[in-house]
C-alpha cells in the first residue's frame, strides 16, 4: 500500500472534497481507497464547466449549505486527484 493511500485512508467516513486534473469536482462521504480507486457515498459530482460559479465558490456553498447529492456512490480514479480534504477544513466566508 502507498503512502498516498495510506494519508488518504485517514480521511475514512469524513465527508470530503476530491480536486481533479478535470473540470469535475467530487463531494461526498469516503468510502473506500485502494491503489487506483476512490469511492464516494451520497456525493455530488459537479462539471464546473456547465457553470460560471467558481470552484471555490462552489465549494464553500457546500460547506455552508450541504452536499447536492446527486450520486449515490461515485468511484473515483486515483489518478486523477490533485488533492483531497475534508469539507469541515473548508473556510467559510
């Protein structure tokens, strides 16, 4: 197992905030990491390209008012992670 694997499973059963090499954004309750997946529970995959709203500003929202969950499980491929971090470390303004 690898230490980003390792660092990511500390994360387990927090809801978090996965930054992607891609205009989608992933929200959700973590789930499970192994070397090449993420999985999400009850999460919001959201295409910042079909909106005007910044990413941060998108995610800020949620830490405010809630996820918009619009999966109910997402897997994630571990190579497309920028980074990772928990939504209650979201500053709100």
């Amino acid at each position: 197992m690898s230490d980003e694997v390792r660092r990511f499973r500390e994360l387990l059963g927090q809801v978090v905030v996965i930054d992607t090499d891609s205009h989608h954004l992933y929200i959700g309750r973590l789930e499970s990491v192994d070397d090449g997946i993420i999985e999400l529970a009850e999460a919001d995959v959201h295409d910042s390209a079909s909106t005007s709203t910044s990413r941060d500003l998108y995610i800020i929202n949620t830490a405010k008012f809630g996820i918009k969950k619009n999966r109910e499980r997402v897997l994630v491929r571990m190579a497309r992670v920028l980074s990772i971090s928990p939504l209650e470390d979201v500053t709100r303004y």
